[in-house]
C-alpha cells in the first residue's frame, strides 16, 4: 500500500486523567486489575475516561493517570494514549448530567497501590500544582513539562526494573556466584513503540535476506536482514 504524503502532526501536549479513589464508583478496583492482567496478555487495554469539559484533546496525546482522594496515596498509576477525541455522553454518576469522554489505550498500569508519589513528582515538574491537588480530569501537560512527567513515571513503571532469567536480586554475594551484567533497553517504552506504530503501520512484510559480496569475512557479515513495513 502506497503512503501517504500527508505527515502526521506530532502531538507534544500531554492529559492527567484523574482517579478519585475515594468513590467506589468512579472505577472498581475489580476493573482496575482486570485491566492490568489484560496488558499482561495483550500489551494494552483499551476503555474511556472522563475528562470533564475538554474537548480539544487530540487522538494520540499522552496520558497518565493520577490517583486523586485522602484515603489512599496520591500520584501516578498509569500511562496510556488517547484513541479517541472527547466526545459527550451521560455523566458516569448522574445521568441527569452530560459530560466529556475520551478513549484510551492503557499501555502500562502499577499496582494499584504503587504510586509515584506526589511529593517526587512535585520535585521533577514544579509547575504543574501536584501538592496542592489537580481538579477534575483532563488536565493538560504543557510540551515544555511533558518529558520531565513520563521520565519520573519510566523511572517507577511496572518494567522498570525487570529482570533477566537468572540475574540476582540486590543484596550480598559470594565469591564464584552469578556476577549480575545491566544493559540498556528500548524496545519496551511505550511510547517509542506507538510514535513507530502510528507512523509506520502494525503491519510487517515477510522478512527478506540480502546477501553481501564474497569478500565478507565472517558469517555474521553475509547475511543482514530487512524488515520493511508498509501502511
């Protein structure tokens, strides 16, 4: 399939979509874990959040979510993208009201209790009023503070500190026991894997094997593969 010309705008603002835990209505903790285990298996779960009177988030933009109340620890829980643009419908509690919805694919959610908690994220991103309590949902993250905000939540996602098969948890070791070797990692950040995946498609050709000249010396230097993806 050709592509298109058309480039795609870069979305550079991000949404808190707020989570009152106090209300036993607002999102049942049963839901919540439901939605956990289904990124567990599919890598998303896909729902709707209100988001009050915005109606100008576009599809794409970013968005955590950020346990609100005073019954349980407040901060960050979860990170996601918006799949759909705000839309009107019946008030979640009263149906006598109407407000605005967005879709959302949850790419990454904590244990419900594992926050990332308000005073750190108030001394990596001052200017959004974390201490003094975001009203409602939907409230924007300005470009400028929009990094700051995923790199304190990457710093305490759910795979943040995932472990390899056989790699020791901190703590004391003896001499000839498994020495522990940390490298990089990219290919988990959810948010490289769905700026790639809105730009190139979900969709893979066969891979293809070029072979490179006699001259090369080694195995490893006469075959490369090439993966190409097309829309």
């Amino acid at each position: 399939m050709a592509k298109s010309s058309k480039q795609q705008s870069v979305i550079t603002e991000g949404v808190i979509l707020g989570w009152n835990r106090d209300n036993p209505n607002a999102w049942p903790l049963d839901d919540y874990e439901a939605a956990r285990a289904e990124i567990d298996s599919r890598g998303h779960s896909d729902g709707f959040w209100s988001v009050g009177r915005r109606a100008n988030i576009e599809v794409g933009t970013q968005c955590f979510r950020l346990v609100q109340g005073r019954r349980h620890g407040r901060g960050l829980v979860g990170y996601g993208r918006v799949t759909e643009k705000p839309f009107v419908d019946t008030h979640y509690e009263d149906s006598s009201k109407l407000t605005h919805y967005v879709g959302v694919r949850w790419l990454e959610l904590s244990p419900v209790d594992d926050v990332v908690a308000v005073p750190e994220l108030h001394r990596r991103e001052p200017s959004i009023p974390w201490l003094k309590g975001i009203r409602g949902s939907g409230f924007p993250v300005a470009p400028e503070a929009l990094d700051r905000v995923y790199e304190v939540w990457r710093a305490s996602a759910p795979d943040a500190e995932e472990r390899s098969p056989g790699e020791l948890e901190p703590g004391e070791c003896w001499e000839g026991s498994v020495r522990t070797i940390r490298v990089n990692r990219y290919e988990r950040d959810p948010r490289a894997r769905s700026v790639c995946l809105a730009h190139h498609g979900n969709r893979a050709q066969p891979a293809t094997w070029i072979s490179q000249r006699s001259t090369v010396r080694s195995w490893a230097d006469e075959l490369s593969m090439s993966i190409t993806w097309s829309r």
